[in-house]
C-alpha cells in the first residue's frame, strides 16, 4: 500500500484500495511469469489459475453443498430456497442467488470452482436488515447495494429461507437454516 502511495500521492485512501482492488489480477500474472523467467517453482495449480478460466462456463439451476440445496431465484413462486447470506468480517449481506456458474481453468490440475452471482441488498442495520427477539433476520429487499462484488464462491455463502408477499411485492429473508 505504501508504494501505491508513492505512485499516487494526492490521492485518499479509498482510492488507493480501489486501485490495488483493480489492479491485483495484473499484478499477480506478472509475478508469476517474472518468477517462472527467472526459475522459479510454483505449484501447477497458481500458474493455471493466473491464467485465467475458460470462456466457456456451465450454469446450473441448482447446487447441493454442505448439507444445502441452493436454487437460483424462482419467479412466481411463494418460497424458494434461493437466499444466501455471506459474511465478511463485521457486515453480513443478504441476496437471492440469480446464476449458479461452474468456472474451469485449462491445464492438467483441472481446477473449477462453483460460484453464486447475486444483486446485494442494502445491508444497513436497523433500516434494512432487522433481527427480532427470536433471532429471525428480516431484509427489506427494494434497495440493492450501489457498489459490490456479485459473485461469490459456494463455501461463503449460507442458506436462507425467503417469502414474497406479491401483492406489495416486498421480499423478506426470513431467517438462517
């Protein structure tokens, strides 16, 4: 970070984690490919990985991991079990899976990952995001977050039960399973 502060020197701190954020997958191909020019060893898997995924992807309609059987968000439906949450130190986000994508990455290691792309709701305790005495976590689901990562790998995400009320057509998370 101290060395993107050189570089940028009138420029705020969250700046310069949107420039790290932006530039790591840059950063990281260089170093291995200057590391391997040089001899360098490094484990099959990082150089297939840094070489990035094929084009191609599979998508499912649904995932079973960890004792949950995740579904992408179904419409008409009164419930689905579609929500997920993920926590990411202190904040927990909460969001209905929309693609379930399995990434494969060429070479001889075969790595492939199974990821969840979901739009964020709004996790703003006590506006959007309420927890009652019995511990039920309700998401008032009509305001997205602006600025987020939509994917996330299938080892982060939790399982949510959700209801629609169609009539106001207001989704609420209704609580962790």
């Amino acid at each position: 970070m101290a060395e993107l502060h050189l570089t940028y020197k009138h420029t705020t701190k969250e700046d310069l984690e949107q420039v790290r954020h932006n530039g790591f997958v840059g950063w990281l191909l260089n170093y291995v490919t200057e590391g391997l020019a040089r001899g360098e060893v490094f484990d099959d898997w990082i150089c297939e990985f840094v070489w990035g995924p094929n084009y191609v992807v599979k998508s499912y309609p649904k995932y079973g991991t960890r004792g949950y059987a995740f579904t992408r968000k179904g419409h008409f439906r009164t419930t689905y079990d579609a929500g997920v949450s993920s926590s990411s130190s202190d904040d927990v986000y909460y969001d209905n899976i929309n693609e379930i994508l399995e990434v494969q990455y060429p070479g001889m290691v075969g790595l492939r990952c199974i990821v969840f792309c979901c739009d964020w709701y709004d996790n703003t305790l006590g506006r959007r995001v309420k927890t009652d005495a019995f511990g039920v976590t309700s998401v008032h689901s009509r305001r997205k977050l602006q600025h987020y990562d939509p994917f996330i790998l299938v080892s982060q995400a939790d399982q949510f039960a959700t209801s629609v009320t169609h009539g106001l057509r207001i989704e609420m998370i209704l609580g962790s399973l």
